[in-house]
C-alpha cells in the first residue's frame, strides 16, 4: 500500500518519536482486539456453558429418558427410554444412539427393545390367556465390554406388561438382556436374566428366567421387583446395581451385583443403598433409583433421592469407598457423602422430577441426566456440563 508514492514503512520511519510510539501502542491495541474478540466469542463462551437439552435426532419421540452413556475411545453410544405416543397410548422403548466425541449431539441408531401396544399374557396354565397388556422397555444400561470377543457389546432393560397396574407389572417384569460385536448390530435374540424368583413372574414365565436373584443372598429374600439396570465393565468384571422393591411403588433399596464371566453367571456384592440412608440425608423420605457412573479412576452411585412432593429431586453423587464390597463413602455417623450433588435444572419442577444421570470422561458435556420439563409436558436428556466432584 502506498500513501503519496511512499510505502508504510517509509512514512512511519519519517514520523517524530512521539508519534512513532502512539502508532506502535495502537497497533499493537488493534492486534489484540483482533484475536481477543473471536476468543471471547467462541472460545471463553464455552468455559461456562449453561445446561441444555441434549439433541438427538433420527428416531422421533414425545419424550426421552434414564440415559447410559459410554464410549470405545471413537464414539459414544447412548441407551435411553423412548416415549411415543399413538391414538393417545404412550408406547416405552429402549432406543440406542451414536455421537461422534465430544458429545455434541446424538443420532438415533435403533429401537433395540421395540415397546409393543399389546400382547397376550399366559396364565400358569400354560393355555387360557390371563391379560392383554403393553410390553414396555425402560431404565436401560449399555456397556462396551472388549474382551468377550462377539458380544463386546452388551445392553440391559427392565421389561414389564403394563395394564395400569403397578403391582401386576411388578409380578411381570424382569430384567432382558441383548448383546452384539458392534453397536450398529446384529444385536442377538432377547434373554431375560433376571427376576426375583418364585412366582415373580408366574409360570410359565419363570422357566425362561436365567437367575432368581433372591437365591443369591438372605439380604434379597422377599423383593418382589427388580428394575433399572446400570452397569459397568471394571476389567474382566461386570458390576451391577439394581433398584430392589418388596410390595411397593418405589424402592427399598439399590442392591450390587457382579459378573465375572461376562455376564452368564452373577453373585451378590451388597446392598450400597437403603431408605434409612436416604432419610439421613437431608430432606430425602425415598428412593427413585440410582445409576453407577466412573470417570476412570473412581466408581460413584449417582442416587436420585425425593419426598412427599417430589419423587426425584436431582442427582447425589457418592463415591464407593470399597466398590468391591459395595460399600459407600461415608461419614463418623454413617451417612452417605455425597461429592456433588446436581439439582433440578427446571425452574419449577413437577411433582416427577427428575435427575437420572450418565456420564463417560470421552462427552465434554459433563453429567447426563433426564428429567420431566413441564413446559414441554414431557422427559427430556439434558447435558448439565457438571463433574463428577464439586468445583
């Protein structure tokens, strides 16, 4: 650029000191503008990112929910529940989907538990049909496990009949499992692996039943409802917990289970959780379930706890002091610690709360919960972009 047939640097070499100064001092001003603005808009923006709902796309939903997350190192996979609804019946499926790292957004890959609008339930007869009744999937757990060569992948579901009956899908429900060598499929045929035994579920049902968890430990005698599998691959060893239920609506316990042949035998661990810890803790008079998370180095129970009003009031997240053992962190009078604890995000949460959780150090998306938004009237997976710990 020339300036009255004189380059740049030839009219800053002609100019006084003073002046030369002002102009280095401004330039050097415009520079970092130049470089700070883009910086704040898209680098500092994202060093405090409010939470958000997550998006995923390809497999429609009215609602979505209990998200599981984990990653092989090239991508993360998601299970979560699937809510849909036709002619005004919700329909529970458990969808799995895919995101390239870190966890941006997610794409729907397939229903690998499809929800049925109705199918024929058997009396112990083995003839006459007792019921007609949804089959419904939810509360699923997904895991890469790489040293069981064809079936690296494995995902758990709670299968229920549900006729708006909460004891009858009790009676009905146990716990499916499919596995795959990818997972984009073929994914094998459904196994149910557990239920609690005995007539949970009725005959004919039971003999297609793999384990009676209550023959596992004294500790499980008289459960009568088994639910929300979460599990985790630690070495060679699957770790399991499950919500344990005796004749009620909502848990009386979360019990510990461990797999070291990859899922084809089990043996009981502990019970980590119970409703006297629950009311120890605060304000907390239930159990709505409770999923186990790792960041690599550490295992955490990432308990959803409520009351009266709320039946999920957010997420504790407590370290196992002895995963082996089962056993929580704790306090000198036995309480369960807590190393963060995530509230409800809504601003007015409804009575159904909220606070599911996931979390793989692979998503930069922090802890992954769901939780019921009244303004969109449904369960929705929310990217919180909390840790694990408190900060």
């Amino acid at each position: 650029m020339m300036i009255y047939g004189q380059s740049l640097r030839q009219v800053f070499d002609a100019m006084p000191g003073a002046y030369k100064i002002v102009v280095s001092v401004c330039s050097v001003f415009f520079v970092f503008i130049l470089f700070w603005v883009p910086y704040i808009l898209f680098f500092k923006a994202d060093a405090n990112p409010t939470a958000a709902v997550m998006t995923i796309t390809g497999i429609p939903a009215r609602g979505m929910s209990d998200p599981s997350v984990v990653s092989d190192g090239n991508k993360a996979y998601m299970a979560y529940t699937s809510i849909t609804k036709d002619t005004g019946v919700d329909y529970f499926s458990t969808v799995i989907a895919q995101s390239n790292l870190p966890c941006k957004a997610f794409q729907g890959v397939q229903a690998l538990f499809q929800g049925k609008p109705g199918e024929d339930i058997v009396a112990p007869d083995g003839q006459s049909v007792l019921a007609t009744a949804q089959v419904r999937y939810e509360t699923p757990s997904i895991i890469y496990d790489p040293t069981d060569k064809g079936r690296e992948w494995k995902v758990f579901s709670y299968r229920y009949y549900w006729a708006k009956n909460i004891a009858f899908a009790q009676r009905y429900g146990v716990i499916a499992m499919k596995t795959a060598a990818s997972p984009r499929g073929p994914w094998s045929a459904e196994t149910w692996l557990f239920s609690p035994g005995g007539e949970y579920p009725p005959a004919p049902y039971n003999a297609m039943v793999g384990l009676a968890l209550n023959t596992l430990h004294p500790d499980l005698a008289n459960m009568t409802a088994y639910s929300r599998p979460s599990a985790l691959v630690i070495g060679d060893t699957i770790v399991m917990t499950l919500s344990a239920f005796r004749n009620s609506m909502l848990p009386e316990k979360v019990i510990m289970i461990a797999s070291g042949d990859h899922g084809r035998s089990w043996n009981y661990i502990g019970t980590p959780l119970t409703l006297q810890d629950a009311a120890k803790m605060g304000v907390y008079k239930t159990i709505s379930g409770a999923s186990l998370l790792s960041d690599g180095k550490k295992i955490y129970l990432a308990a959803v706890l409520g009351n009266e009003g709320i039946m999920a009031l957010g997420t504790q997240i407590i370290p196992f002091a002895d995963p082996v053992k089962g056993l929580l962190q704790r306090d000198e009078n036995g309480v369960p610690v807590a190393s963060n604890s995530v509230p409800l995000l809504a601003g007015a949460p409804s009575p159904r709360g909220g606070g599911y959780a996931a979390y793989t150090p692979e998503c930069k998306t922090g802890l992954i919960t769901s939780e019921y938004l009244p303004q969109r009237k449904a369960f929705h997976i929310l990217k919180t972009y909390r840790s694990l710990q408190a900060e």
